[in-house]
C-alpha cells in the first residue's frame, strides 16, 4: 500500500522508499526521538504515515549544494592554516 488514498499520507515503507533509506531507519529515528529526523504524523493510536510535500521539504533542507571548484578550494591542505599547538 504505497499511499493512503484519503489524504495521499505515505506509510513508513513508502516514505522510506521514497528517501532511499531503510524503513527500520524511520522506525530507529522515531523510538530515538531523533530530533533531525522527517516529521510524521501519527494516526491513530499505533499507525505513522507521512506526508510527502513534509518529506520533500526535509529532504530538501538536508540537501547539500556546493560547487566541485569552491569544494576543491576548501579541502586544499595548502590553503589550510594552521593553528597553533598547546603551549
């Protein structure tokens, strides 16, 4: 069942299928209280589902866009200072 038909929530197999991530990862996250983890919506006493617009802006935030050149300048070990040892 990859989405409710009602309101379009995904389950927890869908919405990990959809970040690419394992489904017992959601449920890990979840038991944890993981604060960075997808927000989700409980339905019912012991049903989460997931809204997909929720998980695309999650995924979204997390998303890392950093050009190769700038990237490159960074890890540079040349262009690294060095900091002072303890004295």
């Amino acid at each position: 069942m990859p989405a409710d038909s009602s309101n379009n929530l995904l389950s927890t197999k869908a919405a990990a299928s959809r970040l690419g991530i394992a489904e017992i990862t959601l449920r890990i996250w979840r038991w944890q209280r993981n604060p960075n983890q997808p927000p989700w919506v409980r339905v019912g006493s012991r049903i989460v589902k997931y809204d997909p617009a929720a998980l695309d802006a999650w995924k979204e935030s997390r998303t890392h866009n950093q050009s190769r050149k700038a990237a490159k300048k960074d890890c540079d070990p040349r262009r690294q200072r060095r900091r002072p040892g303890p004295q």
